[in-house]
C-alpha cells in the first residue's frame, strides 16, 4: 500500500489555486507539452502532434505506429493539454486507458505520470486490474481517478457498477492500446460494446486507437470509433523500421530432416549462435515446442543455467514477472517463449531475436522481430531458424513478403451473440437498461451494425428467460423487467456475473504445485489424466514427478534424470496466413526457375532437385496434385499452400465430391502446404479429378455435409457457453457450491442439442466453426484461384519431398510417439536408398511393394 | 439395458443409479439456462423400461436428487404426478447427493433402504464397496472415450466384474469418464448394450 501512495496522489485534496484549476488560453495547454518535450530534450514527431492537434479539433481516429515510438505520448497528451487548459472539478474518470496486458499497466502509468509531475499538474493517475489492492478499489468504488488505465474486463466490471453513469460521465478520452491485438478476439468485441455504453454515458466522449500498421486500417478505425461518428482520422507514424530477416542454416546441409516441426536438430547450430553476452529473445510456436528447446538447450549448455529462463502462458505468474524483470535489469539472458512474449513490455537491453519454426504470418514474424529494439534508427533483424527442409521456403517467402510489405489484414467479429448476453446482464446491472435505447447503442458497436431485432429479441429472451422458448426454462431470470426497466434482482446472480465476466477461455486446467507448496503454473487436465504416479515430464523448464492429484491441483515432486515428456497444451494450430501463403507459393515458383536467390533457397537446392526429379514443383498460378500408389493404397496430395485450416476444409469436401462420383472412403490428413486423400484401395483419381471438383459453389451444402460440423461445434461451444453464462469459472464462497453447478460445456451442447435444438447459441458455435475453424471466406477465396489456376496432375513413383509430411501426419494421428520416429526413419532411409538406384530398379521396388 | 438400468427378473426389479433430478433447475437457479426436459425425458424411459420388462419396482442406486437449489415446486409437482400415475414400488438406497432426500421421500412416495442392503445373491449400495455378494452399485458414472482419428466420442456405459456391476448415469446431463479396474466395460451404443469395448489410445 505504501509503495502505492508514492506512486498516486491521494485524489482528496483540492486546491484552489493550483496550475490546472486556472483557466488558460486554448493553446497553452499544448505550448507546456512542447515545452516538456524539449526539457527532455526531445522533439515531437510529426504524428504526435498530428494526433494532439486532431484529438485537441474534437476527432477520434487511430494511430498506426511501431510499439516503443512514442505511441503512448502521442495519444494522452492531446487530452493532457485540454486538461491543462480548461478548469476542472475534481472527481470522474476523463482519460480512460485501455490495454489487453494487464502486466504493463504500471509501465504505462509510470510513462504517464512523467508529464504530470513534470508539469506539477494536480491530476490522480491510477490502474484498475485485477490486480489492483482491495483498499484503491474501495476509494474507486465512489469515485475514479482523473487518468484510469485499465484492461477491457475491468472494464466491464466497472459498468456493472450502478452508479457507472456517473463514474463515467465526464470522460473525454479512450484510448485503445495494442487495438490491432484486441479487435480480432472477442476481447475486443466486449470492448466494442464497452465503449458504446461508455459513449451513452459521455456524450462528448472521443476515441483513439494504437495500432500496429495495418492494411485495413480504415475499418480498424471504424471498430474502435463505432458508428455513426464522423469518419475516422489515421494518423501514420513515420518511424517504419526495418525488419531484416535471417536464416540459421544447417552447418551439415543433410541435417535438416524433410519432415518434423520440432526442429532440434538444428539445436547444434542454434547454440552456435547463442551468447550470453548478447541478451536473446527465442521464440517458438507452442508451448511444449518451447520446454523442449529449453530442456535441450540445458542439456547442451548446462553453465548456462543461471541466466537462461522460460516463460510461457501457463507458467506461473510469479516465474513469468521474475523472467521479465530479469530481461530488464539483465540479470537474464536468455529467454525461450511462446506469444507470451509477443507483446507488452520493451525489453530494451534485448539485441537478438530467433524465431523457431515457421514464422507463420508476416505481421507476427514483425511484431517479434520488433522485440529486439536496442539500437536506435537501426533495424531490427530476426534469426530465422527452420525446423524442416520445407520451410527454407516459409523463410525465403517471408523476407519477400516483408520487403513488398505485404501484411494481414486484421477484422473485427461478426456480431457474436454470446458477447452481447453478457454484455446486456452486465448492462442490466450497471443502472439497468431500457430495451430499445439498448438496441440502438447496441449497433452502434461496428462489430453490431448490422445486428437483426430478431437477433437482439432472441439474446433477450436468453438471458431473461432461458431461450426462446419459454417452457423449456421454469424460474429462470437472469435479468428480470422492472417497469420497463431490465435489472439483475437477485444479489447471487450479480456475484456470479461479476466472477465471470470477460471472454477469455480458460481451458480446463488444473493447478500445478510442488508437494511443498509452491505453485509452477497451470497445466492441461487431459494431460494429468493420462499420467500415473511417479511418472516424469517437463514442464517449466524442470523434470518433475507426479505425485498425486487433490482438489483440483496437481502435485509433483522435483525429480532427476531425462526425459521426454512434455505436456502438450490445446489450442489450435496457427494456420499460415494468407500473405505469407501466396508468397510462398512465389518463392516456389523461383525455385522451380533455378533462381535461387537467397541463402535459404541455395540451402533448399537439394530437396528443389529431388522434387523436380519424382514430381514438379508448381509455378504460382499452378496448383499441384500429385497421385502415388503404395502399400498404404491410393494417395491424392493437393498443394493450394493455403494453411492447415483452409485445407482441413477442403479435403472433406473434395473427398465428398470424388465419392459422388464414384463411392470409395478417404482417410484425410493435412498440413499447412496441402492435404492428402488416402484410399485403401486403388482409386482411379487420374480419371476422376478435375478442375471442376474445386468449385466453389455448393460450398456451404457441401460442407455440412463432408465434415462432422456438430462434433467441431461441440468443441467450439466452450467458448460460446463461457462468454454467455452456461458454464462458470469460477464461483463465490465454497468449493461446494461450485460442484453442483460444474458440467463441461460438452455436456451442455449435448443436453441443449437434445432438448432445444433451435438454440442460437449451438448455430452461433456452428458458425465460428465454419468461420474459424475452415476460416471459410478464405477457404472460397482458394477455390476461386484454383478455379483460375492449372491444376497439374502428376503421378508420382513414391511420396515426394512436398507429400511427405503430410503422409507423416497422418502417421502421427495413428500411431504413438515412438513407433512414428521408427517409421520416418525407414520411409526416410528407403527414400534415400531408391534414389541412388536406376529408374528400372525403383519400379521394381514399387511393385514389390504394393503387392 | 440401452436405457442404463439393469433389470433383476427373479425379483421383477428394475435397476438404476445416479438420476440427478433437477440437475437443470439447480444450473437455473445459478443464471445459466439449461431446459427442464431433461427430468421430463429422463421420467419418461423410465416408465418405458419399466413397462417393457414388467417391472414391479424400481431400485435407485443412489443419486435420485442433484442438490436442494434444483428441488423446484415444479418439479416436485412432475414427479409426484409420474408416481402417482404408476403403481411400480419405487426404493432408492441413498447417495452422497441424496442429503434432502427426506424432502420428497412422502410426495414421491418413495421407500428408503440402508445403503449395503442385500437381497438374494446381490447387495445394493450407491459406492463401489467391498462386499460378500455380488454388488449393484453407481456413483462412479462409466464412460469411456472411443477415438477414431481426430474424431473421438464419449460412450456411457457398464463396468461389470466378477462381484461388481457399476451403472452408467441415468441421466443424460452428467459428465462421464470414472473408470475401474474391477471389470469389463460395456458401452451402451445407441439402443444395445455392446459387448466389451475397450477404447483405443489412451
């Protein structure tokens, strides 16, 4: 508490007398920030005082610029110096921050409060998260400070309060940290609908995104600065720094496997490279990706213990702020990480970045590049290092992306309803709401413009109700009308609502803790299920034994030896991006050229050869399909390069078009350059495919049809029947209470699919499946270039370097860890063996084969 | 049975464990709206089992009730008007949810047996326990998840051993997935019983 008070004023006292309370000419207010910028011998960049001068002209709008440029300064001190200018009473919030990490906050208020204390000015800056202190909460449960900087659940929590009106109605700014990492989840939905409440209670009310640059940063700006308000400013900072992108390439050329996504065999080389001396920022794809490198590197490096960590998003809280601290005061070397690390804090002694593994979009190859930011007017460069051979070309791809500045395009959601259900009890309990007022606020969310009455009714009914159907829930009120008036009547309810609040899953974890106490973090219950006692993994870095399971908490022991076993986290596969995809598909077409332009694709030469000997490899307007027979039957692999998601659509629904022709069953596997159609038997794809099968009409039909859409709903429904209030989090007082009300949201999709089929929120988890899961605008997209494309055909003797993997897919889908490892070991080996021999002496190994 | 009971002819009993009735009306009472003709459902295949074996009584191996918060008056209302309209005896061998058990027991015409009950060669409980005869008992809800490449499904069924039978959950609205070692499991696939089963992976 103390340490506190040092940082905040206490907001009581009021002085007559003080700089701000006197009135001043309009511009002076902006001549004292001039002037403190160049007491700090700084000069404004051009965007900063654009920014000032629009926010200060009464304009919303949105900034795109590099984190560490000086966003933040650009966005408060407009509403700083109108602060500065016009007298004010104490009391209510006028400056509202909002940014996705909470652990930043404090960095953020600290970087906000130089100017304020510099300027001697009276004004109260204090953060409001989950972690602030009971005692600040209780002093803002009457009253916010001047300068709040917040995340979008606390948020919403403060809205649930009944005098939120009032706390917010003098508010004159938000800003919208990070907006570009926000607007894509249903985060930044809720901050969507947040912000038009907010802009009910304050009508004065302007709003300012940050945001990383973006190819569609009009509609960007629309979603952060709703509808209806005059076009959004986009303000461009000047300050695009130069991204280069190297390779760590493999010191033995046949190193690097053709199929794996691991990638230790490049651990030789990467520790090579690797030196305490320069603080490095390792990045990979996944979590267990992440505790294999790291135990690796240990082993390899064992001196290095001292200043190497791991930091990952289920590692405990504590552990991860000990790592961060440790990059800053450079007591910490060496950090492996997830997209833990992606964003927040400026490490800024942090010289070198790596990315394991395939970059998988531009933007985020960007955004991690951008980490290591010591040198000033310099560059920033990323050490790439590929994982298998095929993603020499991911590599090659993105650099060519970056240099054309090719980047994704980042949207908001489409009108999520279980969002709104939340939003309305939360707006039921922060002074209550009126129905149509509600709706006409409502739409003016961007994500929600286009939102039906039937759809508003319907969320309505839900959370009044049950559903629409009234029978089908007795005595169920969530929000009860009070003269016209929705309110939460029941004190429980509005307890559980408050514990629930946000959107974000947690997926069913388990706490994980030594048997002396001390937490580690969270980890899958899938996987405790399936350990037994005494058994060793990884996790955090260190071996540990499991001990036993009590309350919902995992108990291990620190143990010693070697071992393999790493938890693996859910979550889905990130998909390549579709700018990164059609560069790729680039890269190949110069490979196939003989235009070897850079080290990765000289470093790729062998596997070019070997593709181009037993198959071809595609130009860009190509799509390659390549036919094999082996023991395994007949194999159709289909190249579009569109990213695993796209062709986990697609093969079901190919596979479904080629048994309309003629029946057969397919087993189906993918990868994020293409997918495979497996049929036991000999099928005569050579006769049957054609460009047609592609079309993208009847997509939708055939889709229901091909794919399991309900068994994928059912996963999906975690999220929609969290985010709407079906299943809890968490729960006030005793554990037991919480029992009886516990059930997977599996069991409620079941139950609801069962006995209330017409549920909108089952089509709701249906059409994020299709959107998400088959991200199906683009999955139609694909279709249309195949349909523009050549489709090439090509029989091949064996898999080739391009099917490979995919077939390894599916290998890895059946069988267990070890018996995959064998088994690419010998189709690797085999390959090896019959490309040294003659033509001849591989057809008769063929047939031996199939036969 | 397909419909998760087991029927004892000798003694023209129908078996049966963990119904949780008004497990949807608790969920209710705590804002999240879940349909209530999941006891309506539940009801009906009993009554449907029951006639379709000529059963004279049905024994609860523990579970009838899922917590007071879900004991609303029309659910009270439903199950009384299902007894009343049945002559089928109705016992129940109380479980670790059955703590209000006495609420109902006259409204539901219900008769209370102790817990480790025996009748004939078998013994009645509601948790798998250690016993002299052969023991009917649930508690446990079996089920066991099935895979076949990424699809996986999760099938309710009996562990049956050589002095044990564990029922799967009546009711459709409870998480499966206790397992047991004493004996085979039984996965009940739509509308038959199959033979042992055992999933495939881990």
């Amino acid at each position: 508490m103390a340490k506190k008070r040092t940082l905040l004023k206490p907001p009581k006292r009021v002085k007559a007398g003080k700089p701000v309370a006197v009135a001043a000419p309009s511009a002076k207010g902006l001549a004292g920030i001039e002037a403190w910028f160049a007491a700090q011998g700084w000069t404004p960049w051009a965007f900063q005082r654009e920014t000032w001068a629009r926010y200060r002209a009464g304009e919303s709008g949105l900034v795109q610029v590099a984190t560490g440029a000086g966003k933040t300064y650009a966005a408060f001190l407009g509403p700083l110096s109108e602060l500065m200018d016009e007298p004010h009473d104490r009391g209510g919030v006028r400056v509202l921050y909002i940014t996705p990490l909470r652990a930043v906050t404090r960095d953020i208020s600290l970087a906000m409060k130089r100017p304020i204390d510099d300027l001697g000015l009276d004004l109260c800056i204090e953060d409001r998260t989950g972690d602030t202190t009971s005692g600040v909460r209780a002093r803002q449960r009457h009253r916010l400070p001047e300068i709040l900087v917040t995340t979008p659940e606390s948020l919403c929590l403060l809205l649930t309060r009944a005098n939120a009106a009032d706390l917010f109605k003098d508010l004159r700014c938000i800003i919208l940290d990070e907006w570009h990492e926000l607007l894509v989840s249903k985060r930044g939905t809720q901050t969507e609908l947040a912000l038009a409440r907010l802009r009910g209670f304050a009508t004065r009310v302007r709003t300012w995104a940050l945001s990383a640059t973006l190819p569609n940063a009009a509609e960007a700006a629309a979603c952060a600065v709703g509808v209806g308000a005059s076009p959004p400013a986009i303000v461009r900072g000047e300050m695009t720094r130069k991204v280069t992108l190297e390779t760590v390439l493999p010191s033995v050329a046949s190193r690097l496997p053709w199929v794996g996504h691991l990638g230790l065999s490049m651990l030789p080389d990467v520790v090579k490279v690797l030196d305490p001396a320069m603080p490095t920022l390792i990045f990979t794809n996944t979590r267990s990706q992440s505790e294999r490198w790291f135990s690796a590197l240990l082993v390899a490096k064992p001196e290095w213990e001292p200043v190497m960590a791991l930091h990952h998003g289920s590692i405990d809280k504590a552990e991860r702020e000990r790592v961060e601290g440790g990059l800053k005061d450079g007591s910490i070397r060496i950090v492996v990480a997830t997209s833990s690390l992606d964003l927040g804090v400026d490490f800024s002694p942090l010289e070198r970045v790596l990315q394991i593994g395939s970059p998988k979009g531009i933007a985020r190859l960007m955004q991690r590049a951008g980490r290591a930011r010591h040198r000033p007017n310099t560059g920033a460069t990323v050490l790439c290092v590929p994982t298998f051979a095929l993603e020499l070309f991911e590599i090659a791809a993105a650099r060519e992306a970056i240099e054309r500045g090719e980047l994704e395009p980042r949207s908001g959601l489409a009108k999520p309803l279980d969002v709104l259900a939340q939003h309305m009890v939360t707006c039921a309990m922060g002074g209550g709401f009126e129905e149509r007022s509600l709706l006409a606020e409502v739409r003016t969310a961007y994500s929600y413009r286009g939102l039906t009455d039937e759809e508003f009714r319907w969320t309505l009914e839900l959370v009044a109700h049950g559903g629409a159907t009234l029978t089908a829930y007795p005595d169920f009120h969530r929000i009860e009308s009070v003269e016209g008036v929705w309110r939460v009547t029941k004190p429980r309810l509005a307890t559980l609502h408050r514990l629930n609040i946000g959107t974000i899953t947690a997926d069913t974890t388990l706490e994980i803790r030594y048997v002396s106490g001390k937490g580690l973090g969270r980890i899958e219950e899938h996987f405790i299920a399936g350990l037994r006692e005494g058994e060793k993994f990884i996790y955090a870095g260190k071996v540990l034994q499991f001990a036993f399971l009590r309350d919902l908490v995992a108990y291990v022991r620190p143990a010693t030896g070697v071992t393999n076993f790493t938890p693996i986290w859910g979550g889905t596969r990130l998909p390549i991006s579709e700018s990164l995809a059609e560069s790729i598909r680039r890269a190949l077409e110069r490979a196939r050229d003989g235009m070897l332009d850079s080290a990765e694709l000289l470093a790729a030469a062998e596997i070019v050869a070997v593709q181009q000997r037993v198959s071809i490899i595609p130009r860009a307007s190509d799509v390659l399909a390549e036919i094999t027979r082996t023991r395994d039957g007949t194999h159709l692999c289909v190249f579009p390069f569109e990213g695993r998601a796209v062709h986990g659509g697609m093969a079901p629904i190919l596979a479904l078009r080629l048994a309309r022709l003629r029946k057969a069953t397919f087993s189906i596997s993918m990868n994020d350059y293409g997918f495979e159609l497996l049929s036991p038997d000999d099928f005569p794809f050579e006769d049957l495919l054609s460009q047609a099968l592609f079309t993208p009409e009847g997509l939708a039909a055939d889709a229901l049809e091909a794919v399991n859409i309900s068994e994928l709903a059912r996963s999906q429904f975690r999220e929609v029947a969290r985010v709407a209030g079906l299943v809890f989090q968490s729960y006030p007082g005793a554990r037991k209470t919480g029992r009886q009300v516990s059930a997977s949201a599996g069991l409620i999709f079941d139950v609801l699919r069962d006995f209330d089929p017409g549920s909108l929120l089952l089509a709701q988890a249906q059409r994020e499946v299709i959107e998400r899961h088959f991200e199906h605008s683009r999955l139609t997209r694909t279709l249309e270039r195949i349909g523009r494309s050549t489709l090439r055909i090509t029989p091949t003797a064996r898999p080739t370097p391009l099917s490979f993997p995919i077939m390894i897919e599916r290998l890895a889908a059946r069988l267990s860890n070890e018996s995959i490892k064998d088994r690419i070991e010998r189709m690797q080996k085999q390959w090896a063996e019959d490309a040294s021999k003659s033509p001849s002496q591989r057809k008769g190994l063929v047939r031996r084969k199939s036969s | 049975m397909p419909e998760r009971c087991a029927f004892w002819p000798a003694r023209r009993t129908l078996l049966v464990a963990d119904l949780h009735l008004g497990k949807c009306e608790t969920f209710r009472a705590f804002g999240a709206p879940l349909p209530t003709a999941v006891n309506r459902e539940m009801l009906d295949r009993l009554t449907c089992a029951s006639a379709q074996r000529g059963a004279e009584r049905i024994l609860v191996l523990g579970d009838l009730l899922h917590a007071p918060a879900g004991l609303t008056p029309a659910l009270l209302d439903e199950v009384a008007e299902w007894r009343r309209s049945t002559d089928v005896e109705f016992s129940v061998v109380p479980g670790n949810h059955d703590r209000h058990l006495a609420k109902v027991t006259d409204p539901w015409n219900i008769r209370i047996m102790d817990p480790g009950t025996s009748e004939g060669p078998f013994a009645f409980h509601h948790f798998p326990v250690e016993t002299d005869r052969f023991l009917w008992c649930g508690h446990q809800h079996p089920a066991k998840i099935f895979r076949r490449g990424s699809e996986s499904i999760k099938l309710p069924g009996f562990i049956i051993g050589s002095k044990i039978g564990i029922l799967p959950a009546f009711t459709r609205f409870a998480a499966g997935g206790g397992t047991c070692s004493t004996g085979r499991f039984y996965p009940v696939i739509d509308d038959c019983v199959s033979p042992p089963l055992e999933p495939l992976g881990r």
